[in-house]
C-alpha cells in the first residue's frame, strides 16, 4: 500500500469536522505508516466509496 499513489490529479479541499479520537488517530496512523494524513484519509473514503456505491446511485436498490 505504501508503494501505491494516492490523491492524484486535481485536488480539492473538503473541511470536515470529525471526533477528536478518530482525527488523534489519523494522525498516529501517519506517524507510524510513513503516510501522509490526506493520504489516510483517501484511502479510507475511497474503500467506504467502493463498499457504498448505492450512496451513489451506481448500484440497484436492494430489497
């Protein structure tokens, strides 16, 4: 994952407000991977994105 790029191409920023532990650890999480924080970030919403693709409207409804 380390050798992987993440948040290619055109960037934009997205402020969020989000708990105190989940942005600690975010930041505990780079420290110890060698990843960038926004880097964390991408690759965290761009694995819910892919498991939430009806959030989307990419998917049929379900029953």
């Amino acid at each position: 994952m380390k050798s992987q790029k993440h948040n290619q191409g055109e960037l934009k920023e997205l402020k969020v407000q989000i708990e105190k532990d989940v942005a600690e650890a975010v930041e505990l999480m780079a420290k110890n991977s060698g990843l960038a924080p926004a880097d964390l970030v991408v690759i965290a919403l761009k694995r819910f994105r892919s498991s939430h693709l009806d959030y989307l409207r990419a998917t049929p409804p379900t029953e």
